[in-house]
C-alpha cells in the first residue's frame, strides 16, 4: 500500500515494483480493486497466527524508526538473530516505520537469549534515531527499557506529570516507569 498525493502514487508504486525487482522479488501484485486489496492486507494481518507454522511460540517487538532507516535496521535484526541463534520473522508497517520483529523459539531454555535478542533489536531501533514502542505501548513489558531512550530526568518529569493526574497512582499501577526492583536486572545488563 502506498500513501501520499494522489497524484504521485501511481509513481510511487511502479518505482516500488521497479526496487522490489532489482533486488530479486520474484511475484509482486498490485491490487486494482477493493477486493483484491482486501486479499492482500488478508495474508499481512494473518502472519502473527502463521507463525504457529514455524515455531510454537514467539517474542514480539514493537520499535519504530525513521523509514530511511529501515534497511540498516533489518540487517542489524539479521545479525541479532545470527548472533542469538534465533529464528526472526520481520512483519512491520514499512510505510511508518514500526517494526514487528517475531522472534521465534520452541523450548522455554531459549527464553534468556529470545529476551537478548529483543532488547538488542530495541537498542538498534533507538540508535537509529526512533523509539521503543512504535504503536502497542510500553505497559509493563517494555517499561526497563525506559532508560533506552530518555534520561533519568526525562522520566522522572514524566513521572511528576503522572503524579499530579493520579496522585494516588490508581491509573495503571506498574506500567510505563521504571520500578527500581523490577529493573535491577536490566540496569545491569544495561552497564556492560
């Protein structure tokens, strides 16, 4: 799908097909009506449950980047996932930059190094210049990895904000800041 100008997007698309082929695509389709539109975004929202295929489980990133970006970041992932010996699927929104690199695991013995592979895949999308979470939120998973991207006090404003809306820390207790206990194992990671 590509967006922008009307007038520029018949353009746009060829000059897509045109890399898409210089660079090895061997199918490539265009879809001409609604249909067959609807058939295409089909087989993107079906790719998380078609993982099951390949392996019984997966961990999901989210992180985001600025779309020129993007091939630097995808090789850095193939390296995560040479270097962890993991297995990643890349399902991402290209056109805005948010990522969805699945990373693949069957045993719950590769947990730690699928959990490596995620946080160094998480360091790559802030070194490019984007952030931690491009559209599922920081909840409670993703809240040690805080640090990534903002400054001590980056989060502790964020957290006085927070605090003179929920003084009473009702609203989502837990998720988006960093908890010391918690934490403790990331922030020494984070210093080798």
């Amino acid at each position: 799908e590509v967006d922008g100008l009307r007038d520029g997007l018949d353009e746009a698309a060829t000059r897509i097909e045109e890399i898409c082929r210089a660079n090895g695509a061997t199918t490539l389709r265009r879809a001409a009506t609604t249909l067959e539109r609807d058939r295409l975004w089909a087989g993107r929202k079906g790719a998380f449950a078609a993982m099951g295929r390949l392996a019984p489980a997966y961990y999901v990133q989210d992180g985001v980047i600025p779309r020129t970006r993007l091939p630097e970041v995808l090789r850095t992932v193939r390296d995560v996932a040479q270097r962890h010996g993991v297995r990643i699927a890349n399902v991402f929104h290209a056109g805005d930059g948010n990522l969805h690199p699945l990373i693949l695991f069957a045993k719950e013995s590769e947990l730690e190094g699928v959990k490596q592979a995620g946080l160094e895949i998480l360091e790559a999308c802030v070194a490019a210049g984007g952030s931690i979470t491009g559209e599922h939120g920081v909840g409670m998973e993703k809240n040690c990895f805080m640090p990534l991207q903002f400054t001590a006090d980056d989060l502790a404003t964020m957290g006085r904000v927070k605090s003179a809306f929920d003084p009473a820390g009702l609203a989502n207790p837990g998720k988006i800041f960093p908890t010391p206990g918690r934490c403790r194992e990331f922030q020494l990671a984070a210093r080798r």
